[in-house]
C-alpha cells in the first residue's frame, strides 16, 4: 500500500525549533558521520525521513530521538545546511508533548505566551500566598522559621512532589504506550521489565552515552571538547538532585535558624549543590549567547528558559543564606520569597512539561529499547527456554 505523504508534521516541527528541515534530500551524510548510530537506530536520516512523509505514528513509536545527544557532527558536515541536529532536537520537543496528556507541553514549546504566561501567573500566586500565610516578621533578628514555618513548607514540598510524581508518572506510562505497547511487535513479559532495569538506573545516573559522542575523535582536544557538556550536564544534575533530595526530605535540616560550622554537611552540601548549579547553567546560558556550539546555533526559547531560572533559583538560594548569616533580617526574609517564586514555576512546569523532562526520557528510552529487544529475543527462543531459571 502506498504511503501518502502528509506535509502538516513537517510544518508542526517548525513550530517546535526545526530549521530547513525542507532542504534535506535524505543523502545520508549525517547518519554516517554521527558517532551514536547503528544499523538498528540509523538517525538522524530515518526520522527526517518520516517527519517529510508525515509519519507521526512511527515517530511516537521511535526511542531514536533519545538516542541523540547533539553533538553538532550531523549538522556541520549537512552538504545542504538542512541542520538535522535540530531536527532531532525538534522531535524531542515534539515528543515531549505526544507523551504530555495535559497538553501543556505543547503548548509552551509553541506559544511563548502560554510558557512565560504559566510562570509568572505562578511566581505571582506564590508570592500572594507568602504574604497572606508567613508569620510574623521578626526585624531584631533573622528568625526565618517564625517568618516562614518550616512545616508549612515541607508540607507544600509534599503536595508538589505529589504532583510531579503523579503528572511524570501518567506521561511517561503515554511513553510506554507508544513505544512498548503500539511499537513492540511481540509481547513483553514482565521479568524483562525487572532484568533491564539497570539500564535505566544506569543512564539515569551518569547519562554515559553522551560521552560517547566523543568516542570517534582523534584529536584530544576536540576529544574533550565534545566532553564538556556531558561533564557539564553532570554537574548540574548532581546539584539539582542533591538540592532536590534535601529539599523534599530533610527541610528542617536545611531550613534552620541555627548557624552551623562550616564542617557541617548541612553547610558543604548545600554550597556544592549551588556551585555546580550557577557554573552548569551559567555555561549554559553563556554558550548560548557565543553560539560557539552548533548546538548554540538556534536557541528555541525552552532552550534559555530552564537555565536561566535554575540560574536565577541558585543565585537567590546563596543570597538568601549569606543574608541570614549576615543578619539582616528584612533581605533574609524577602529574597526568600522571591527564591521561592522562581523555584516553584521552575519545579512544576519545566520538570513535568519542559526541558527538564529529557533527563528522564532519554533514560526511559534505552531502557524501553532494551526491553524491546529482549523481548524480541526471547520469542525466538523454544518455548522451554522462555521461562527463567528459577521459576
């Protein structure tokens, strides 16, 4: 049967951050040179390729998106300029909204409006609910938890972590859907799920096929070069989750009005945490303005949002706290309100919604492709080789 070829994908992408993706006349170029393709993930070719045929159920089906890290390669040796890195990039985002059952994604990564509108109507929410529920302002002296009772907070860290564990859990079952259920030719038995596990964790923790992106060259410092961002992205996703740990389990621990020794962890955790953070996304935010990368090359506005406000989040964190050490009370207690204001939108609209959310799918992809795979496997086996040892 012939495949009709419907244009409207294509058009979709360009409101997602792809560039001339027109011009490419599928030569292959960027398949060969990319040092993460394989004869079974042949990107970015094959999903250029379906988004000029407008093959939408494929690409929901596909983990190759994931599979790309951008190093720039494809890009830069693209004999028509058709910039198939950001293709990819503009997939993910795509793809980000397919699994997004509340439409939101979708409507931040097109509509500038809709992402700046969503997080100032929460900063100001935020904002609204800090002056009518803080406690009483103390001017003598920094007492942050009279003025902002730590067990009001961690209660709202709990409904907002409840959140985000209910609207990540239901996207990334939609990604389950697509690519397991509809993409799976065979069925999947549920102890595969539990023995690839490890990939997930794995890439989870350390994102280690970034580094290979390197792999292919042989001048060192290019080598490094191509390292950079992972390190970097490594950097910052220890900050994040670290801070994020502390935040959600141990506030009073973090929040105190006591003064501890520069030995305490509670202390060197934290500072850590903010290091990494205001060096990750200010790395971030200062290539995009040199565009030195090709990954710089275009910059979709998702792309200076989530730096800019973990930026932003990290700045007023420090300050809040050499304020409190410093003791004035009244900048204590306002940029803390204003910390607050950045890091609830940043928390519960980028992680679920926005760029933040590639962390965890591109993880989520190898372990589904894994899980495919194995699954694939082992319907070839005779059926007395298909149950495992032990059971």
């Amino acid at each position: 049967m012939a495949t009709r070829v419907d244009p409207s994908l294509m058009y979709d992408l360009k409101e997602y951050g792809a560039v001339d993706i027109e011009k490419c006349f599928n030569c292959g170029n960027c398949t060969a040179i990319c040092p993460l393709t394989s004869t079974e993930h042949p990107f970015p070719r094959d999903m250029i390729r379906m988004v000029q045929l407008g093959l939408e159920d494929d690409l929901k089906e596909s983990v190759d998106p994931w599979l790309c890290y951008y190093c720039g390669d494809c890009s830069l040796t693209c004999p028509k300029q058709a910039e198939p890195g950001e293709t990819m990039m503009a997939v993910r985002r795509w793809l980000t909204a397919q699994y997004d059952w509340t439409g939101l994604a979708g409507k931040f990564y097109t509509s500038k409006l809709w992402e700046f509108g969503a997080m100032i109507i929460t900063a100001i929410f935020i904002v609204i609910l800090a002056a009518i529920l803080h406690g009483p302002i103390v001017t003598t002296s920094v007492e942050l938890n009279t003025f902002a009772p730590v067990e009001l907070i961690h209660t709202a860290d709990w409904i907002m972590a409840a959140g985000l564990v209910f609207f990540i859990g239901t996207n990334i079952l939609r990604m389950h859907h697509f690519v397991i259920k509809k993409g799976t030719p065979v069925k999947v038995p549920l102890y595969v799920y539990i023995t690839e596990a490890w990939h997930f964790i794995i890439n989870l923790l350390t994102q280690k096929k970034w580094a290979e992106c390197a792999e292919d060259e042989e001048d060192e410092k290019e080598k490094n070069n191509k390292r950079l961002p992972w390190i970097n992205h490594l950097l910052m996703a220890s900050g994040y989750g670290l801070m994020l740990v502390m935040v959600i389990f141990f506030l009073p621990w973090l929040q105190t009005d006591n003064i501890y020794p520069i030995t305490n962890p509670q202390r060197w955790l934290g500072y850590y945490a903010t290091a990494v953070l205001l060096y990750g996304a200010g790395s971030v935010i200062i290539g995009r303005i040199k565009q030195g990368r090709p990954l710089h090359k275009f910059s979709h506005a998702s792309d200076w949002i989530f730096p800019v406000l973990l930026f932003f989040v990290s700045l007023t964190g420090i300050l809040q706290h050499t304020f409190r050490y410093l003791g004035l009370p009244l900048a204590t207690y306002y940029t803390y309100v204003v910390h607050l204001a950045a890091a609830f939108p940043m928390l519960v609209l980028e992680v679920p919604f926005g760029k933040w959310a590639h962390l965890y799918y591109r993880p989520l992809a190898i372990y589904f492709q894994q899980v495919r795979m194995k699954a694939v496997e082992i319907s070839k086996r005779p059926k007395e080789e298909m149950v495992p040892a032990g059971q």
